[in-house]
C-alpha cells in the first residue's frame, strides 16, 4: 500500500513539474532573437537565412503598423501566461500548431514522421549497449585484476575519451570511403538506399543493416563505459557482503552465491538507466543523427533551434519532458521488481 501511495503521489507530481519545465521554456523562446516575427520581416523584405542572426533590427523600416499585425498574427500582442495558456490547452502542448519552417505540416505530423526511425535506432542502440556491458561487467568483476580486466578497461576507458559524434565521423572515414585509400563498406548516410522500395525483403533488411551498423556503434558508445563500470562494481560490492560469506560458509559455491544472490543486488543500481527507454526514441542523439544525417527526432530538434522553430521545439520538448518524468516512475518501479524489499517512505 505505501508503494501504491508512492507511485500516485510521484503521478500526480509530474503535473507541476511539467507545468514548470515548460513554463520556464516557453517563456525564453519568446524573447529569443529571431523568432517568427522577425523571420517573416526578413521574408517580407527578401533576406536571406545567412543574415537572420542578426534579430529584430532587421525591421527598423518596416512600420509599426505592419509589425503590430505580425505580432498579432503569432500571438505576441497577447501577455505571457495568456499566450502559455493557449498554447497548452488550445493548442494541445503545441502538437496542433503549424511548423513555421515546414509549411503546411503540424508538430504532430512531424513527430510521428520522425518518430519511427528514432525508436530503431534508440531501441536497438539501448538493448544492446546492457546485453554488452552487463555480461562484460560481470566478467571484469569475476577477473578483477587479471590481464582481461586490465586490457577490457583500457578498451573502455579509450571509448569513454571519444565522443560519440567525432566517433562516427572517424568511423565514416574509415569504412564509408568519404576518405581515400579506406574502406567502403558501408552508406555514408541515410537510414535505407534511394532504390529501397526497389529491393526484395531481404535486400530491404540487409540495407537498413548496413545503414543503422555505424549509428548504433555510435549510440552504444556513449554509455559504455558507465554502464560496465557501474555493473563491475556494484557486483563486487554485494560480493563482499556478509550475506555472500554466509552462503559460502555454508557450503554454497561461488557459482550459486552470485548467481543466485549477488547479481540480482548488482542490478539494482543499473535499473536506473531502464526508465530511459521511454526518451530515447525521442532524444535520440543530435549529434550522431547530424553526423550520419539521419532524419529522426534530434535532426528535428536541432533543425528547430536553429532555424527558430519554436513551436516545434516546444512540442518535442513537452513531449519528452512527459515521457521523461514517466521514466522516472518506471525506474524506480524497476527497483520494486529487482528488489521487492525496497520501501518507498513519505
């Protein structure tokens, strides 16, 4: 019942925290240079894209006549909260709203366009980033010391260094052959061929292979490291428990004491990351997806910031704020699942 009470009271919090988050957002994407105002002066007097940064005093000669209808038009002669107000209840969090870079298209058409190619490429890069660091983790707890454990850590470590994104344009360079004298082996960019619909379905699934191969090295990359270390030495710290010397003495082996005992303990703490797996078909990886052009949801998101696209900004970030808080949630009812003598207190 405390956890039942817990997990409602953790429900309900979510709805001041969202209110919070995107309050605070909407908020500073309203006095950001360059907005959809100042974009349709520029338009209006034939500027270029190049110049935008150069904010509102582009429209010095256009009246205020003309401006005040702009401003009418997006909303801006509205107060604050007014205009928070519309777009969050008229508006449905900004997912009705037009995009002000693509014409004729919603947040919403937008997300859900996007929205495939980030969850194959999350979902894949996620599971297999914990079935290779687990058992990798458990294996350096088991050898802790040896040779394995010390050339696995400097392999790790070296990752850990890397960026993903400059790890991607490395590998690029190595089998994409955008360098001369490497290999091509693999596309350059994209998530299938031109000539997609062209292939059978076995061809279809080799090509998407081939595509999502250097992107999801890329993704698993980036928590590898963490989440091998973390699984290291939270196995051996239950390792060294009391309760594991108990079941030795008593004439369990080793084989039972941490497989039966001590790796069930060890996951608690990794079960922090499951939660995460309700953001990352959203997320994604702006970087990666920019580095392999990947059209998926942080390409979009970073289309949005820079091409001032702030209803569209606000809707992915609405989104995953949702999502984010419920992921939360899922994390700590993981930690329920893992470890049923968990207590969630007032």
């Amino acid at each position: 019942m405390d956890r039942l009470a817990y997990f409602i009271r953790r429900l309900l919090l979510m709805i001041p925290t969202f209110l919070g988050i995107t309050f605070i957002c909407f908020a500073l994407c309203q006095v950001v240079p360059g907005g959809p105002v100042e974009q349709m002066v520029m338009r209006m007097k034939g500027i270029g894209e190049g110049n935008m940064a150069r904010g509102p005093s582009q429209g010095a000669s256009i009246s205020p006549e003309q401006r005040k209808a702009l401003e009418a038009h997006f909303g801006f002669d509205k107060p604050l909260p007014q205009r928070y107000w519309k777009w969050l209840v008229h508006d449905r969090i900004g997912l009705r709203v037009e995009s002000f870079m693509y014409p004729n298209k919603t947040v919403w058409q937008l997300i859900v366009q996007r929205f495939p190619v980030s969850l194959t490429f999350g979902i894949t890069g996620f599971l297999l980033s914990y079935l290779i660091c687990i058992p990798l983790g458990i294996a350096k707890a088991l050898k802790h010391g040896s040779g394995f454990d010390m050339i696995s850590s400097v392999i790790v470590f070296v990752g850990y260094a890397i960026p993903a994104f400059a790890f991607g344009m490395l590998l690029k360079m190595f089998f994409s052959g955008t360098t001369e004298g490497f290999w091509d082996i693999f596309p350059v960019a994209g998530f299938y061929s031109a000539h997609f619909d062209l292939l059978s379905p076995m061809d279809k699934a080799k090509d998407i292979f081939m595509h999502m191969f250097l992107p999801v090295l890329c993704y698993v990359i980036g928590g590898f490291a963490v989440l091998t270390l973390l699984m290291k030495n939270s196995l051996m710290e239950q390792i060294g428990q009391d309760y594991i010397r108990t079941v030795l003495a008593k004439g369990g082996t080793l084989r039972r004491a941490i497989w039966g005992h001590a790796f069930r303990n060890a996951l608690v703490p990794i079960a922090t990351g499951f939660g995460g797996v309700l953001t990352i078909m959203f997320a994604g990886s702006v970087l990666i997806e920019k580095v392999f052009e990947i059209r998926g949801m942080g390409l979009l998101s970073l289309e949005a910031i820079v091409g001032r696209d702030y209803m569209v900004f606000m809707g992915i970030l609405a989104t995953t704020s949702i999502l984010g808080l419920l992921g939360r949630i899922l994390s700590d009812f993981c930690y329920v699942l893992i470890d049923p003598r968990i207590s969630f207190h007032k």
